[in-house]
DNA sequence: CACCAGGCAAGTA
DNA sequence: TACTTGCATGGT
C-alpha cells in the first residue's frame, strides 16, 4: 500500500464522498443486462468506448437470436464481428471475445453460474489469463455477473481521487481497489453503487475541459474538495 | 475541426 | 518499470 495523504480519515471520506453521490443521483441500479452472460459480453465491448455503441452491439446480437454462449460461440467470426460493429474495435473486440467463450466453455461447459462458483480471487486470477480480459474487464464481470464482493477500479475512479488528494499518480490498479475495500463496507451492493456514482460523477463533472461546477464531490465558493 | 468513450496487449527504451 | 501505439465507431 502506497503512502495515503491523511490517511487517518481515508475510510470517512470515501463514504462522505459515497454519501454526497448517492444523494445526488440515487440508485443508479447499473450495468442493465438480463442475464450475468450479457454483462460479461457488456463488460467486453465496453472497452474504451460509449456504452450507448455497446447496446447497439448487443441488441444486433439479441436481434440475431444468437445472445447465449452457445450460439455466440458457434456464430462464424464475420458474422459477429459485423454485428458488434457499433461498439468499435471490433476486430479485436471478436477476437477478445471468442477467448472468453473459449475459456467459458472449455472450463465451465459454457455457463456463467458454474463459473461464479469459483472462489472469487482465483476466479479474478484465470480470468485476466484470458487474452483481452485485463483488471477492469474482469472485475466488471465478478461484481456485475458473478455478484462477487471486488471493487472495480476505472479511469474515473483515479481521476477523481487524484483531483481530490487521496491518491497519485503512482498508485496501480490494485493500490486503488485496496484503498476502497480497506475502507468501505464489505458489500457488494455498495461496491457495486459506488462504482456507478463515480463513472456518473465523472461523466457529468470531471470530464476535461469542464467546470466541475455543481458536483457532489465539490464544496464551497471555489468547489473546495471533498 | 478536435476530442472523447465504463481498456487491453504488444512493443520500445 | 514506464511510456507509447494500434485498435474504430459514434456523439458532442
């Protein structure tokens, strides 16, 4: 664990901050997806891009009538590739996908609730051993699919933390994820919340080249922080 | 026109 | 370890 500026307080301003989000939008219910196999192909397609491209992708899927692991997995690759075509990347986003079916299936007979039996950090340690699955990737897909206690960490989240002191530059990806579950709640339900406030917060105040002017996190005349 | 979006892998030094 | 680059569509 890297050094912590005020590190004594930590855990209450991450729930200060957690508080002030939540009043501010509610419960977001996040990552809409009917089935913990649609959020692993949500959490793929994601990557990098809009998440209004990546329902396009997934209702040409759903259209397709090919939005099970089994039939995704059989499709020919074009034809995916084409119907994921909205979600950018799509070359390499078939690619990246195809792996995970192929892990799917050659572990776990292709079903999503035999691999959330795993125990969750060995689960977390195969699945970023899948080509195209990195720490975010499979973090979305333990929280959000498998309903697993991990923190997931993205862009916004450093950003953010950054802009208010917590942490660095230097922190990784796991420094930050451990701050979180050092300091919050062991509940997935709040991990899960957080996680979408902060890509809302995001989203709508530290976006660059924008004010961060009505948000949550900020205070006072000069948005003094949190 | 520029810049960004719910990343990741591979290459370079 | 610490950058840099390719991947590609669609919105603002």
């Amino acid at each position: 664990m890297r050094s912590v500026v005020n590190s004594e307080s930590v855990g209450k301003r991450l729930m200060a901050a957690y508080e002030a989000m939540n009043d501010h939008f509610g419960n977001l219910s996040w990552w809409p997806g009917e089935t913990a196999f649609e959020i692993a192909l949500g959490a793929i397609l994601t990557q990098n891009t809009n998440w209004k491209n990546v329902t396009r992708a997934i209702e040409n899927i759903r259209n397709a009538g090919i939005l099970q692991s089994e039939l995704l997995y059989k499709a020919d690759k074009d034809y995916v590739a084409e119907l994921i075509r909205p979600a950018g990347f799509f070359n390499v986003k078939t690619t990246r996908l195809r792996a995970f079916l192929e892990y799917l299936h050659g572990n776990y007979g292709g079903d999503m609730d035999e691999m959330s039996k795993e125990e969750t950090w060995k689960l977390r340690k195969s699945l970023l051993s899948v080509k195209g699955i990195g720490e975010e990737t499979a973090d979305s897909i333990l929280l959000y699919g498998c309903r697993k206690k991990v923190f997931v960490v993205d862009a916004y989240t450093r950003r953010i933390f950054t802009r208010h002191n917590i942490i660095d530059n230097k922190w990784t990806y796991h420094d930050i994820q451990r701050l979180c579950m050092d300091n919050l709640p062991s509940d997935s339900e709040i991990y899960n919340q957080y996680h979408a406030l902060i890509v809302e917060t995001g989203k709508q105040y530290c976006r660059k080249k924008q004010q961060c002017t009505g948000c949550p996190l900020a205070r006072g005349e000069n948005n003094e922080l949190l």
